[in-house]
C-alpha cells in the first residue's frame, strides 16, 4: 500500500489551475468540439484566449446545426401528415433513417475537423458555415420582418 494519500482539495485545485491557467491553449480549443459538451470548458474558462473563444464560438455553432438537422429528421419522422405521407410512398425509414445518418457523419467530421485545426492554431472557419450562417442569417431576417 501507498504511505501517499489521496488529497482531494491538492486534486481540485491543480484542476483549477489547469482550467484556469494559460498552458495548453490548442488543446483546450480542441476539446471545443467534443460532441454537444466540449465547449463548456473553453468557453467558461479560456474565453480570454482568443483560440479558445473563437473554436468555442464554432464549435457551438455546430452542434446547433445538428441539433436543427434532427430536429428536421424527428419532425419528418413524427409529424402525423409528414409521416403519413412518407410511409404511404414508402419512403419514411428510408429517408429518416439517411437523414439522421448524414447528420451523424456530418457532426463526426466536421468535429474532428475543427480539433484537428484548433490543435494546430489554426483560426481557420469550417467549410460552408459562413454561407450557411448567411443564409439562416437572411431567413430569420425575413421572418422577424427585417432586413438580414
């Protein structure tokens, strides 16, 4: 048996340091993409950091997308007349199922996308999200009655 305890309060407040601290800022930029959660701690923590806040910015951006695209692929499966429709033209597991799918290899590629590059220190924006941040940019502009 170890004569060295366990300290707890040694444990959290060297995590502290490390989530607070300037060390490892690729790194951290990188976690930003860790599916739906890995922004929390660069973006809580290392806002300060300029890496770290822009791929925490992105990395939000894309799981917000993908939580609209299945959203789109839960509506056209439970929606009553969408579903209706689709099952009569037997199409429904079929085109849910492919949707839902992309959705996944989307998500799964452009994160490992965005940490490969955060890794780096690359400030680089991911492939077609300024036109795709354009556009929703505009319908949400047509919606609330302004110009987008």
């Amino acid at each position: 048996m170890s004569s060295q305890r366990f300290n707890t309060r040694e444990f959290l407040e060297d995590v502290r340091k490390l989530l607070e601290g300037e060390e490892y800022p690729n790194s951290f930029a990188a976690i930003s993409y860790i599916p739906f959660f890995g922004w929390f701690l660069p973006w809580f923590f290392r806002k300060h950091q300029e890496i770290c806040k822009f791929h925490a910015i992105q990395a939000m951006k894309l799981n917000a997308g993908f939580v609209f695209l299945y959203l789109v692929v839960w509506f056209l499966r439970e929606f009553p007349i969408l579903s209706s429709i689709l099952k009569l033209i037997r199409a429904n597991p079929i085109v849910t199922d492919f949707l839902s799918y992309v959705a996944w290899v989307l998500l799964t590629g452009y994160s490992v996308l965005g940490a490969l590059w955060a890794y780096q220190g690359k400030k680089t924006v991911l492939p077609f999200f300024p036109e795709i941040e354009n556009e929703v940019r505009k319908i949400l502009g047509k919606i609330r009655g302004t110009q987008g």
